[in-house]
C-alpha cells in the first residue's frame, strides 16, 4: 500500500511511527494528540526516536573491552557515564520489548545473545508531516556517544533530525563528534573537528500495513570510495571501492556501506571499516539497526528484569584418553532460569542441543581420541537469552614436552622492549617457567613470583633493565607428566639508551659487516631510542643521503624512495623504535648513497630527526668492451667499521618475528583500560590477552607493589623493576581474534 495513501487514511485518533531494520515491525499505540485532518500539515511537538545504531556498537569488541552508550557528549572515561541528560534516556530492549534501566553495572550484560541491545531514546521531537503525502520533518535536540572499545574511542551523535518524501525515503542527519583513539594502546585520544548536517542513515521500503511501518536502513549494495588522505575532506576520492570484489562476490546480496558521510568520519576516528563490508566474520554485525519513531512520544514503563549475567565460564580442557571432563558455567538474574549444554564442531557452529543435559555442570566421561569439540552453556530467562564462551574440549595422546625452537640472543637498548621467546611442543601443551642468571649459570632464579608460570613460549620484557647486560635465559617446560625439560639458552646484550634521536641497525639481524645490494629486496630492521614520546606522527623511510644533508626546516622526506607515516603507539614505546623498512629491488639506484630516517611528519619540526646511513654493496661498473673480462673473482668489498661501533657483538643472525601491528593495516586500536563490568573477548579464556608485570627485581619472591588490577581481560601483575608483558599462546591469541574478526 503506497504511504501517502495509508497516512491519508489514518483516523484523528493519531498513531506511533516505527521504522524498524529488516522488515521487523511493531503495534502502533494511540498517540495523546490528535492528528489534523487528510491532507492538512500536522505539527508534531512529542515525538521520540529511539535506536542502538548496530551490533558493532553494542556488547564487548574484538578486543574485549565492551562498546557501549553514555547519554550526553562524554569524553570516553569512565567517570563521564551516565544514563540520561536533557532530552535522552539510555534503556536496553529484551527480545519481546520490553523496556528494561540500563546502569553501570549492567551496561554491558547481553540481552538476547552476546547484544546487549542498548537504545538511546530522545524525546520532545518536534516538526510536522503531512497526512496526505506521507513526508515527515522530526528533529530533537540532545545527544549520546557511544564508548568504543570502552572509551578508547569515544564519538557521539547530536541532534538528530529525520526527514521522509513522498516516495517513502527516509534521511536522519545529525551532528557527529568524538575522537579518534591511539591505535598504539596509550589510551590517548584526538579530537575531531564536528560534522554537521552529515547522513548517518537512510532509510528505503517506509511502508504502513495495518498499525505497522516498515523500513529498511539502505545498506546492502552500497558502495564506499574513501578519500585519498581520509585526514582531508577536502581530499578525492579514490576510483576505487574501499569493499573488495571477492568480498562482493562472496556476499553479493549482503555486502554494503553506511552512508559516505558517516564512513568518512570513522576514517578519521579509527574505527575505519567498522562501517562497511570488509569480507570479514564480524560484517553481519556492521548493518545498520532501524529506528524507532514514536509520534505520540513518552518514556517507556520498565520492567523488572535484570539481565542475565555470566557469573562463571566453562573452560577448555586437553584430556587423555579414558579421562571424565567436567564442565560447569553459571548466571544469573532476577527471574528463573533455564539451562542447555550445547555441542559444535567449531566454534562458529552451528550448536546443537545436547540431549538431557539441562543442568550448571556436563560431564563427558571416557574420552577417546577423537572426541574433540566446542561445548558451551546457552542460559534463558524469560525473553532474555544468554550463552557462554564457548570450551573446547581436546583429546590426544600423551607427548612429552621437546623444545621446538630455540631461544635467541638479544641485543638491546636498556629500558626498551623486548620479546623473549622459548617454544616447545607437547600434549598437553606445556607450561613455562621463565628464568634468568647473573652468574654465569651457576645459578637461576625465576623471572615470576610464586610458582613463577607463564602459559605462553612467549614473554614480553616491557623495559629490559641496564644490569641484564650479560645475563642468560632459559625456560623450564612442564604439563604435568615428567619431569621439567630445560630449554637452550639465550644471552642479553643491553646496550645505553641514547639520550638524543638516534638510529642503529639491529645487529641480530644484520651482523657487523653487512651490506644492502640495491639490486634485490631487503628487509632492513633498525633499532632507535633517544625519542621521548612524541605527540606527533612521524615519518620512516628511506631518503638519498644528500638531500636528508641538504634538507630545510619543512623537509617532509618529499623525495623517499620508500616511506610510511606511523603514529607513536605503534612502533615507538617508551622513547624506543623498532621496525623494519623493506625497500623492493630497483627502488635504491647504484651509486647513490641512502639513509633510513625517522622524523616529525609535522612541518618545522626537527626535534625528532634522526638518519642511518645505509651500508650499500658498491656498484658493479659497465663492461669495458675493450678488454677482456677477468676470470678473477672480484673480492668481496670489506667491512666498514664506521657504520657499526665496533663493541656490537657479531651474533646469529635469524630474523626477529614481526609483532609490528602496523605492518598489516588494523582498524582496532589497542586496549589499554576497560571498564569495571567490561568481560572478557568474547567470553573467551583471556587468549591472545597479555600481562604487565612492574614493581620488584627478578628473583624478588615478595612482589612489593602486590595485587592483582584487571585492565579488560588483561591481569596487571605489579612485580618489579623491569615491566614484563607476558603474551599468552599464539594459537589460542590467534582464536581469540578470529572470533570478532572486522
């Protein structure tokens, strides 16, 4: 039925607007005033607009910090929160609608599924529509921001006003604001200039059957062409689409975009592709919400229902054939409960129920090789629904641990990161005790307190201390049949920090004596300190020698044969750099002389400039047709001391593995702080999640800064006087990102 048929029809009596995603629809409720009669401009003066944007934006993220609402513009701390300011209320919406308060503790619990199904509400719209074409003209007043990543990127959305045409096409305009965050995990924030009048949705399909209207937020097979320096709105635009052909070829009836304004704005803010089909899992969750319009307005009743909050979560078990496993989860909520074991083959499902097993604990008795499966706990209250992380159950025969990869000798600068790697195989996995000696090795203490175990090959010494210069480490493995296997051992070489910009080449990699042949790829790792912590980005690359000499005040390495503009949080923490530069074949000409340099990418500032000259094999001259080749083989140009102090130890030489978030593009900034309710990635076991240790020296069993404070699902240990990051198992890292993935 065409909408300005239905509206003329609409009796004086009035009726609620609903505009809802996907076709879902709503009873209308009599409005208290009366609408004029067909045909005539009626002046709204109560209407609300309800709306939770998308699933993106509601419950936890992919870094286990949860997304949630503040009403108001808030500055993304959590002492800003609050729940309603002028115009706008905060509410949450249970399957069947039900209103339900939203508060600081259970913002982030799911309502139905792991969504937590927030609404921001505004009310007192005002406008006016005409009863015989169907157009509409509703605008509030009033704000909230919606707390991604729990604050580190806070953006909010203001004064929304929604506009439909007679053909039945809706727009909402608002004001967008916020901040973008640092993608480095400092939980720094910028500020963004506002954007006014931009679209931040559309709405296609607004139809009226019955008491019912239906929309459909126009998103699917919309497409996004990002602008050149997404930092310019001035800037053009690419040719082309931001959204790939496969991801299009693989979606072809779901793939889109929010509308341009919106996506060029969360460019700005980080939350890049957040807003726009990406080919990942976590695209279903980018579509937009629908909007909820109600012209007779007013604040819902709410009902007395808590949210069901996971209190306990079954964890993954590696059994041996014949064992029994149980596994228990638990919740809870104002109302009765009802509880479903569920089985899947992967963690991406799809689930079945587990027949009988309706209770808080499951016990799989004899397990056999094979048996391997995902189990989780799905919790039901009434309209509300909850599931719980999902527990992987293994089951494989017993394998003494063997070490698999041998820890390397490390070269670097004192008070700068670095990771420190022991890796052995075994089943179940094996667990590590990370150790170190002053001595020679005569003697070992534990790098931990207490039992001194790390559940990771890998640990992150977050500030390497001046009197590990000389010392050795090791790793003792252990799952808990046998005895301890005793890794190889790795020796630290602490090199002063610089206290002025500087570059070096990292000699792990590029032993004294080496040269770059310009004629092939190089992979170039250089180490820096000396950098303090700049509030600027900056620019790495590699420049001919003579114009980084000859350079002027505004020199933004214009004439790099390879460069990259990086933010501080990336690669320079605590005043240190480390990263490589990969300059192709053919890029560096013969002959020419090149340096790797870092400096401010603002203009006039050379505070942070630093430059190393780069070792270049030398050029291999043209033939002389004249004489004859020489069957002598030409020798092989000798070390140049001067690029290297010669005190550097020549050490092996295998490659550092990359931990450089930078190098492959990421739209999720790094948590550093998340609030008090926030759970856990997902609800997973902390996997991917790492641990701060600070506070005593190695060997102190007393941990004076004592206690245990959780940042997300990341435990801050306070230990001692060098910082330790201790990054937990890549495989479980590597499930936990999957799960989310944008």
């Amino acid at each position: 039925m065409p909408i300005s048929r239905t509206l003329s029809a609409w009796s004086a009596a009035g009726v609620a607007l609903a505009l809802f995603a996907g076709g879902a629809g709503a009873v209308l409720a009599p409005a208290t005033s009366a609408l004029a009669a067909p045909g005539e401009e009626t002046p709204i003066t109560t209407a609300t607009f309800e709306w939770g944007v998308n699933a993106v934006s509601q419950g936890t993220s992919n870094s286990g910090a949860c997304s949630y609402f503040v009403a108001g513009i808030a500055d993304g701390t959590d002492a800003d929160y609050r729940t309603t300011e002028g115009n706008v209320t905060l509410l949450k919406r249970a399957a069947n609608g039900d209103a339900l308060k939203v508060t600081r503790d259970n913002r982030c619990l799911p309502m139905v599924g792991d969504d937590s199904r927030q609404r921001a509400l505004f009310t007192a719209g005002t406008g006016q529509h005409n009863t015989a074409t169907g157009e509409a003209h509703i605008a509030w007043t009033g704000a909230f921001t919606i707390y991604s990543y729990g604050g580190l990127v806070p953006w909010y959305i203001q004064d929304p006003v929604l506009d439909v045409d007679a053909s039945g096409h809706g727009v909402i305009r608002a004001t967008l604001g916020g901040s973008a965050g640092d993608p480095g995990g400092s939980g720094a924030t910028t500020p963004l200039t506002p954007v006014k009048n931009a679209v931040i949705l559309e709405l296609d399909n607004v139809s009226i059957s019955g008491n019912q209207i239906r929309s459909t937020p126009h998103y699917a097979g919309v497409d996004y062409f990002p602008l050149t320096d997404p930092k310019n709105p001035a800037s053009p635009r690419s040719k082309d689409s931001a959204i790939s052909p496969a991801t299009k070829a693989a979606n072809p009836t779901g793939w889109g975009s929010w509308p341009t304004d919106m996506v060029d704005f969360h460019y700005r803010s980080g939350l890049t592709t957040y807003w726009h089909s990406s080919g990942g899992s976590g695209d279903v969750k980018k579509v937009p919400y629908g909007v909820t319009v109600n012209l007779a307005g007013g604040v819902p009743d709410y009902a007395d229902i808590q949210p069901i909050k996971i209190t306990q979560q079954p964890s993954g078990v590696q059994a041996l054939p014949g064992d029994t496993v149980t596994l228990t989860g638990a919740a809870t909520t104002n109302i009765p409960m009802t509880y479903q074991w569920q089985r899947a083959n992967s963690w991406r499902g799809p689930w079945s129920d587990i027949d009988g097993a309706t209770a808080t604990s499951l016990v799989l008795a004899d397990r056999k090789v094979g048996d391997a499966a995902y189990y989780r706990l799905s919790v039901q209250a009434g309209s509300l629904s909850a599931t719980t992380s999902d527990a992987f159950v293994d089951v494989q025969a017993l394998v003494l641990p063997w070490e698999d990869s041998k820890p390397r000798n490390r070269v670097v600068y004192a008070g700068s990161q670095a990771f420190v790697t022991s890796g052995f195989t075994g089943y179940p996995e094996p667990v590590y005790v990370p150790q170190l000696s002053r001595d020679g090795g005569k003697s070992w203490a534990n790098v931990l307190p207490g039992d001194g175990v790390l559940e990771s090959r890998s640990m992150v010494v977050d500030a390497v201390p001046a009197d590990w210069d000389g010392a050795q480490y090791r790793t003792l493995a252990r799952n808990g049949h046998g005895p301890d296997v005793v890794s190889s051992i790795g020796h630290f070489t602490v090199l002063p920090a610089p206290t002025t910009p500087t570059l070096r080449l990292n000699v792990e990699s590029h032993p004294v004596g080496t040269r770059f042949d310009v004629t092939k790829n190089n992979d170039i790792n250089v180490l820096g300190g000396g950098f303090g912590t700049p509030k600027t980005n900056l620019i790495y690359g590699i420049v001919p020698t003579a114009s980084w000499n000859a350079r002027g005040a505004n020199y933004l390495a214009e004439d790099a044969v390879t460069k990259v503009e990086i933010e501080p949080g990336w690669n320079l923490r605590n005043g240190f750099f480390d990263r490589s530069v990969r300059p192709a074949a053919g890029t560096m000409k013969p002959g020419v002389d090149y340096s790797v340099v870092l400096l401010s990418a603002t203009p006039g500032d050379r505070s942070l400039d630093a430059a190393l000259a780069l070792p270049l094999l030398a050029a291999v001259p043209d033939p002389d047709p004249s004489t004859e080749p020489s069957t002598e083989p030409s020798p092989q140009p000798s070390a140049d001391p001067s690029t290297e102090p010669s005190t550097d130890p020549t050490i092996d030489p295998s490659p550092q593995p990359s931990t450089d978030p930078s190098l492959e593009p990421s739209t999720t900034p790094t948590e550093t702080a998340a609030p008090s309710a926030a759970p856990g990635t997902d609800g997973k076991s902390g996997s991917g999640s790492s641990t701060a240790v600070a506070g005593t020296t190695v060997g102190d069993p007393a941990g004076k800064a004592g206690g245990l404070a959780h940042t997300g699902a990341s435990p801050l240990l306070a230990l001692g006087g060098a910082g330790l990051l201790l990054a937990l198992g890549a495989v479980m890292a590597l499930r936990a990102r999957r799960r989310n993935m944008i």
